[in-house]
C-alpha cells in the first residue's frame, strides 16, 4: 500500500456500532497532492460530497431515532402545481406547528429531512422524527397543503443484525434530495436538514506508528466485524482509483455487548483528508 511511516484511525462511536477508518495522511508523513482546480465541480466530487452527507445523515439518526419513530412522507395534491419557494414555507410552517403541538405533550421534537420532486415536478418531502400522534402530523399538513402524509415505523426497516437499518434509510433520503438538490430550482441549499437538537456521535482520532494497516481488520470485544463493510483500496468513494485521493480502509463493528472502551490516547490533527469539516452541520 505505499511506504508510509504513519497513518490515522478514526473511530465514530455510535450506539450500536464503530465505523472505523484507516487513511494516509499529509500532516503525518505521506505529501498527498491535491488535484488541479477546476471551473466546475465534477460530478465525481459530487458523489463524493452525497456520500460524506449520506454518513453524516446516518450518524445523525442512529445516534437520536428508535425503532419506535416515525418515516413520513409528506405530499401535495396531484393537481398542485408547487414552486420552490411555496414549498420552503409550506415545510417551515409545517414543522413549526409540529414543533408547538410537541411542546404541548411536554415533548421535544427532533427531525431529519429532505425534499424531492419527481418526473412530473411533484414535490415531496422525506421525513424521519421521534414518535407522536399520527393524526395530529397529518392534520398540520393537510391544514397548511390540502396535502397527504404516508407513515411507517423505522422498525420496518432491519439490517441482517437485527438492527434499524440507518444506513438504508439516510441512502435514500440523500438519493431523494439529488432531485431538487443537482437541479438550478433548489428547494434547500443542503443535501438534508435537521433539528440543531440532535446529538453527533463520539469521534476518536489517533495516529498510529506503522508502516501499513492489516488487509483484514480485526474484531474487539462485545462487537464483530461486519464483513460486507470491508472497503480497501483508493480514495473515499468505493472503487476509487490512486489519483482521487489517499489510500484509505473502511469497516463496522457490530456491537453484540457491552460498550467501547478507548484503546489509545487522542491526538489532535489539524488539515487531513477526513478532518473535523467533514462532518459538518449539513
């Protein structure tokens, strides 16, 4: 993999799980180049950048939603012809409504979505929040809209852990945005938004004294290696090659029992490749 004398592992601590990564690093070592600027972003950085937000989006939810909460998808009626920016109040007025009717239950509402338009320009919002009266959801909408809401439970959606797969859900809230997100008639100027209530994971990030990584990674206890996760090879997007970035390892750790306990002493890294602004508010 390269004459290397260091590299960093990053571990993101979640409840039911520790991604890890293992990349090369030009603070530590290893002089990494970047690309020539260019006059428009190519849509391979753009894929890029739906990844980074579609692990951002799936922190976020595994780190605040149960298997209890609720997948919505809100929609107009199919004679509506909406535009970007009646939809922006419509959602705006819609969760601030919701947030009062939260409130009233002594509650705190907490949600992550993203707006869609289909082929016909139908616009549509994904929606995953905690657990509430259903009828009093699809009330606030239909009062704002004239429009309909779909519901379903996250616990309809498992991985073969037996798990909420958040994964699945935060993949298709970010396929959905590209919709309205790629298009010059944004509805948002982010991938996904989300209440500034919900809680980010815990990140480790040590620098590790050696030449390489193992090809296999291996398992600690109360968690097993989710061998599917397994990704070794060029830059942040699978099937990367050698000129889109630094060599880098990806898996998951499944957690079975107890909880992690750290390993290593933290170490703070400024300007590496997977840094703190990656995982910025989206």
């Amino acid at each position: 993999m390269g004459d290397i004398m260091a590299y960093v592992h990053l571990r993101v601590i979640l409840k039911n799980k520790i991604d890890n990564y293992k990349y090369c690093s030009g603070r530590i070592g290893k002089n990494i180049i970047n690309g020539p600027a260019q006059g428009t972003t190519p849509l391979r950085q753009l894929r890029y950048q739906d990844k980074r937000a579609e692990r951002v989006c799936e922190w976020k939810l595994t780190e605040n939603f149960e298997e209890d909460d609720l997948w919505i998808t809100l929609t107009y009626q199919k004679a509506s012809v909406i535009d970007s920016e009646k939809a922006r109040k419509d959602i705006s007025l819609f969760l601030a409504y919701l947030r009062r009717a939260y409130k009233k239950e002594s509650n705190e509402l907490r949600y992550i979505y993203t707006a869609g338009r289909g082929k016909r320009g139908n616009i549509h919002f994904h929606m995953v929040l905690n657990k509430f009266d259903t009828a009093v959801i699809a009330k606030i909408w239909r009062n704002i809209t004239g429009g309909g809401v779909h519901f379903k439970h996250l616990y309809t959606e498992f991985n073969n852990y037996g798990q909420v797969n958040y994964k699945k859900i935060a993949n298709y809230l970010i396929k959905n945005s590209r919709e309205t997100f790629y298009s010059t008639d944004k509805i948002h100027k982010k991938r996904f938004c989300a209440s500034i209530n919900l809680k980010m994971p815990r990140l480790e990030k040590n620098i590790i004294n050696a030449k390489q990584w193992k090809k296999e990674p291996t398992t600690i206890k109360g968690y097993i290696l989710d061998k599917e996760s397994i990704y070794d090879g060029y830059g942040w997007l699978d099937e990367g090659h050698k000129w889109d970035c630094c060599r880098v390892q990806r898996y998951t750790l499944i957690r079975i029992d107890g909880g992690y306990k750290p390993r290593y002493k933290n170490h703070k890294i400024l300007d590496i490749p997977m840094g703190d602004d990656e995982f910025a508010e989206e």
